[in-house]
C-alpha cells in the first residue's frame, strides 16, 4: 500500500512581516574614520549600509542616531549621529560624542530610530 504524503500549504507572512521586512534601520559597518591627507578625526567615522549604493538612499538615514558597542565586558555604549551622505555611492558620515577606539573600524554600529 501506497501512502501519499500531503503537502502543507505554504504559509503567507502576515501583513505586519511583510511591512517589516522593508529597509528598516538595522546595522552599519565602520569603514573608517573621517579623514584628511594628514589628519583622522577621531569622532568622525564613514558608515557603510548593505543595500544603500546611492546618495539618494543615504540621505534617507540622515538625523538617525547610531550606538556603538564595546566588544568587552565592560559594555560601554558610545552613541552618535548620522550628519551627512558621503560621496556618490552610499556611504554616511556619523559623528560620535567621544571618539571611537581605532579598534572599532571595521566592527557593527546599530541604527536607530530618531
């Protein structure tokens, strides 16, 4: 005897996932800091956003505030905000209100609502 295995029906997100799926402030990765020939600032960095590759998706993110968070176990949180689109291709300018440690170059930022 044969037994026929049923599929179950695919099930559909429902409206409240499917809105929340859209570009939503999330995570940013450090590129580096904001710099000159011969200066670095340290309070400025240059985020990057998978997904925002023009400047007209970056200045979306303009005014959101962004919070850094220490890889330790002392768990600072150092947080800023975004000022600027930088260049033609989707990355933002971020100021802080102290500096980051170098060490954060390259690591994850969080954005946040207003």
């Amino acid at each position: 005897m044969a037994e026929q295995k049923t599929k179950k029906p695919e099930r559909k997100q429902p409206e409240s996932a499917a809105k929340s799926s859209r570009k939503q402030p999330g995570k940013a990765v450090i590129l580096s800091f904001r710099r000159g020939r011969h200066t670095a600032r340290t309070n400025q960095f240059l985020l990057g956003i998978e997904g925002v590759d023009s400047r007209a998706k970056a200045s979306q993110y303009i005014g959101k505030r962004v919070v850094w968070k220490s890889p330790g176990k002392l768990k600072k949180e150092i947080s800023g905000k975004i000022t600027s689109p930088h260049g033609n291709n989707g990355v933002l300018r971020a100021r802080f209100s102290k500096g980051l440690p170098g060490t954060a170059v390259g690591s994850r930022v969080q954005i946040l609502e207003r």
